[in-house]
C-alpha cells in the first residue's frame, strides 16, 4: 500500500497516490505490536484504518476509500452514521451490560420489531452469526429427539443437510456445516451426522432427505462461496421435505438479511418461511450481536436453562439494533437498495463486454458478485491502491457490499474506478500462473454449481 495525501480526493480518480520521501515514512510501531503479538490468523493490508465517514473510510496516512465491502456487510449504515452515534452515546452513559438473568429495556421491543420484519414469533440474541448457527443446531436435535429416547444417547433423528460451498461460521458446530474443506478438515474430527448436498440441485436433496434429517441449513445466498442464490425450486422443496420429514429448514441470512437484498430478509422472496432464521452482521451496526428468530412451535420446546449466553442481547447493542432498524425504515433504504443495486449490476454489465476474462456477474440488491477467469487477488490489491474496497472469495469471485446508504453518484464513482482496475491488472493476473488460473476457476465454479 502507498502512503499518500488524501487519495480519496475524486478530482483524479484515476491518479494513484506518489510515495512519500523516505525520510517521512517511518514504521509504525502499532503494526510491528500486530506482527508480534497477535495470532496470525489474517492476511491484513500493512496499513491501519482510523475512521470512517458515510461510506468513506480512512487510514493513519490520510488516504480515503470508497468501502465497497462495508465491513463484510457489517457496516449497513455506513461509517459514524448520526443517528446511531447518537443512541452509542446516550446508551454508553447508562448500562453497556446487564446480565440476562434481568431484564432490559430493549430486548422485548427488538424482539417484537424482528419478529415483525421476518415472519416469525421468537428471538434468542446471541453474540454473533456463529453463535447463533450453534444455537440453532442445539434447536434441531432439540425437537429431532424423541419423548422415549434417552438423552446422552444418539436420537434417531440427528442428521443435518448442509450444502456444498456453504460457510457458516467458524465454531465447532457452525464449521461442521461448512462444506468448503479449508475452514473444516484441520479440526477435525467435527461434529457428526452432517451430509452436504449439491447446491440447487433437487434430485440430490430428494435421496439424501429422509426420517433421520433433523434439520437442512441453507444460506439463502452464498456469501463466501462466491454470491450464489438458492433457487425457488431448491427452497420450495426443501420446505416441503423438511415438513414431510418432521425437521427444521434453517435460513442463514447472516450475510443476506435485513436489508441487503432490497428485501428485510431474502428468504421473502420465497412464498413460505424456514423454521428459524439466523442473523447477525448489520443488525447493532457494527457492536457484536445475533439471533435466532424462530416459529412458536419451535419454542414451545425450550425451557429455563437449555441455551444461554453472556452478551446476547445486551442493553447498549439492543438499543443500537432498535435504532438501525427505524433507520432502514425511516430513510426508505430498502427502495435505495433496489435501485442503487439495479444501477450497479447495470453499469457492470457494461463494464464486463470489455473484460473477456468476467464469466458472471451474480447477485441481488447490494449483494453482488463478478466471477472471473484469472484469480481475483490482483485486482483486489489495485482496487485498494486506487482508493476502493473490495474483496475476493472462492478465489475468483469479486464480492462487493456497499452500505446500503450509497448513493447514486458513489454507485457512478465506484463503477468508474473499478473499470480502470480491471483494465490496469488484465494483463498481470492471466500472467501471473497461466493456464492454471482457468482451470482452477473451471473446478470451483462446477463445484458451487453442483
């Protein structure tokens, strides 16, 4: 990354920031206290980001960018949205934490508002996507055991469907759901009894959904695996086995849901509900928390102490959530999402009669992805050095998350810089391993097919 003065200045956007003199770039000791200190479980940039503004973020060199990943679709609202710093600041004041053996004055009205938005009757708030994918799995052998089935034993109905190229998290449960074999064979052993099942393909869910399934997991779009949409067939047969069957269809909508699909939750797209539904990234705008939204039939068998959670559903993130869901209503971002993602899909379309190596472009709202026929990687760390976030999945899939306060004319800035991305790193990307990055992409893009 090359220090700069202000790149986001949109005077040039095609100008790339010059190298400050040597003697003015010194190491920062924060990122030698990084390299050191922390577990090295991420590939990071070596440049530390400060502070964001709307849908702008800024690093310690002052460089600007326009955040096209909005914190992997965290950051719904953007950076330092008003409304929300203002209910931070009023609720920090008051109680961060209570413990959930009280109540709260906000974990009954979020409730309420979510059941609302989704169709269902009951939330569990969790810390997180993962946390709550785990919960949901305890659900499902929950109502999977029968009354004459001793516990500590395995019940009949214990089995769970998954999809291959799904991701669902990265504790021990949600990993044994998670078809993508690098986030799951080094811990291995993992939780027993899970079968993958080809992705949108019918006839496979058919002869693997029998009596000993008590639940299927489906991301109603893949995030991770590259921006895919289940398809109404797949859903609506999956919905009809899972009732045939006496098991729980689970919607993952920790990435896809509230809001980003231009729906509140993409499932809606559908004409009948899951049991429970997931949720997680946007919902506190950025403060950790998740739930499990689910149906009365499905709660009826829960009682006092079968689950719980230390800072599930906290006075501070609650009230954060109860405000980012007035926001989504109150400013209409839903219509915004619609439109803003049209334009977008519309102006890459274009974009990509002139990149020969852009095979697809997939997605819904703003919840998009490009996939290519060279390895993403390259284009990624040129979108940065411009002044634009991005990130790339599956190795070939360019994923973009916007907040879903973006306007039309970031929508046109974005479309403008990505374009000189592509047509700058063209040429280094089918360079960089040739004849080897298409049939990667061939054997990734057949497996997530199915």
């Amino acid at each position: 990354m090359r220090a700069s003065s202000k790149r986001g200045s949109l005077t040039t956007l095609a100008g790339k920031a010059k190298n400050l003199p040597a003697a003015a770039t010194k190491p920062d000791a924060r990122l030698a206290d990084a390299e050191k200190f922390l577990l090295p479980t991420y590939k990071r940039q070596p440049v530390i980001m400060t502070h964001g503004r709307g849908a702008y973020v800024f690093d310690s060199a002052g460089n600007k960018y326009l955040d096209f990943l909005g914190g992997i679709a965290v950051n719904a609202l953007g950076h330092a949205h008003p409304g929300i710093v203002k209910v931070i600041r009023r609720e920090v004041g008051r109680a961060i934490h209570l413990s959930n053996l009280y109540h709260n004055g906000f974990q009954g009205p979020l409730a309420r508002r979510l059941a609302e938005w989704s169709g269902l009757a009951r939330v569990f708030f969790a810390n997180s996507g993962t946390e709550a994918i785990d919960g949901a799995m305890k659900l499902a052998r929950l109502l999977g055991r029968a009354p004459e089935e001793p516990q500590g034993t395995a019940a009949k109905k214990h089995r769970f469907l998954a999809l291959e190229n799904s991701f669902h998290g990265r504790t021990f449960g949600a990993i044994s759901v998670t078809a993508t074999e690098k986030y799951r064979l080094p811990f291995s052993p993992v939780v027993p009894g899970v079968e993958f099942v080809r992705f949108n393909d019918v006839a496979d869910l058919e002869a693997k959904f029998d009596h000993t399934v008590c639940a299927i997991l489906v991301e109603t779009i893949q995030g991770e695996g590259g921006i895919y949409p289940v398809s109404e067939a797949f859903w609506n047969r999956a919905r009809t086995l899972a009732t045939q069957h006496g098991a729980l269809l689970i919607a993952d909508e920790i990435q896809c849901g509230l809001g980003r699909t231009g729906r509140c939750f993409a499932y809606q797209k559908f004409s009948a509900n899951p049991d429970i539904a997931v949720v997680a990234k946007p919902l506190a705008a950025g403060l950790p928390l998740g739930a499990i939204l689910t149906t009365e039939a499905v709660a009826s068998h829960v009682s006092p102490g079968m689950h719980g959670t230390t800072f599930g559903g906290g006075p501070l993130a609650c009230a954060v959530a109860l405000e980012f869901l007035s926001i989504v209503e109150e400013e209409k971002l839903l219509d915004n999402v619609r439109a803003r993602g049209e334009e977008l899909r519309e102006g890459l379309t274009k974009i990509a009669a002139h990149f020969d190596f852009i095979r697809e472009i997939r997605g819904e709202g703003l919840m998009v992805g490009i996939e290519l026929s060279v390895e993403g990687a390259p284009f990624v760390a040129e979108a940065m050095e411009r002044g634009l976030l991005i990130n790339c999945t599956h190795d070939f899939t360019l994923r973009f998350l916007p907040p879903l306060i973006i306007t039309r004319a970031q929508v046109r800035e974005f479309l403008k810089l990505f374009e000189l991305v592509l047509a700058k790193t063209q040429k280094q990307a089918r360079s960089a391993h040739p004849g080897k990055s298409s049939v990667l992409q061939d054997a990734a893009h057949a497996a997530a097919r199915g």
